[in-house]
C-alpha cells in the first residue's frame, strides 16, 4: 500500500465528477419517488370510493384511471430501480478509484466499465421517466376530452 497524502487529493479530483452525476442521481430519485406517493394517493382514493360505494360506485372511467395508475406505478418502479442501479454503480466506481490507486492495481477498464452501465442505466430510467409522463398526460388529455372529473 503506497498512499501519499499528494495521491489522495488527485484520487478524490477524480472523484469529484462522478460525486456530482451521483447528486443528480438522488435529485432524480427524490422527483421519481415523489411521483410514485401521488400515484399511490390517487389509487388510494378511487379505491375508498370502491369500498364506501361498492362494486356499483366504480364508473367505466374510474376503472380506466386505475389501470393508467396501475400502468403508471409499475413504469415508475422501473426508472426508480435503474435510478438505484446508476446510484450504485457510480459508488463502485468511486470505490474503485481509491482502491486501485491504494493498492497499485490496474481498474480502468472495470472503472469505464462501470461508468457507462451507470450511464446506461440513467438513460433507462430517463425512458421509463418518460413513458410515464407520456401515460399520465395522456390520462389528462382524455379526462379533458370526454369533460369528466373522477373526483369522487
């Protein structure tokens, strides 16, 4: 182990672009998990109005909404997953820069290796991101086009 004080602060430049893609990574999160509570908020709604009212209280757009919420929920689950992933990866290839400049060993394939699965990874959560902003718009552009409110 040959760790000098001038090695670690070059370690940890290098280290500073990956520590900012991380910061954004957990923004990403905090807006993805924010939009699963009002995904969940609002299927929790429509099924108080199925358990007050019945079987009969759920109207054809209703049950319409709790699919798209459905559909929603699960496409917003993916993107928060590969959000994690990016998340992780991005800590292993920091972790791999120290440990391969502490110990002398050669990572920069396994560290650029890493990199891009982090990168691929956002890209997949970003699509997913998306699709579900595509769905929930769509939701609205129907609610809008047939004039119906499904407040209960």
């Amino acid at each position: 182990m040959n760790l000098h004080l001038g090695n670690i602060g070059q370690i940890i430049q290098l280290a500073i672009a990956p520590v900012f893609l991380l910061t954004g990574v957990g923004t990403n999160l905090t807006v993805l998990t924010n939009r699963l509570a009002r995904i969940i908020d609002r299927s929790r709604v429509i099924e108080d109005v199925i358990n007050t009212q019945g079987a009969s209280g759920l109207t054809p757009h209703m049950r319409i909404e709790l699919d798209e919420l459905y559909q929603r929920s699960h496409l917003i689950n993916r993107a928060i997953t590969l959000s994690s992933t990016c998340a992780l990866l991005v800590c292993l290839v920091i972790a791999a820069l120290f440990l391969g400049d502490a110990l002398d060993l050669h990572l920069d394939q396994t560290i650029a290796a890493l990199f891009v699965a982090a990168v691929f990874a956002l890209i997949g959560s970003f699509i997913y991101f998306l699709r579900e902003i595509f769905v929930a718009t769509k939701t609205l552009r129907r609610q809008r086009e047939h004039g119906v409110s499904l407040l209960p």
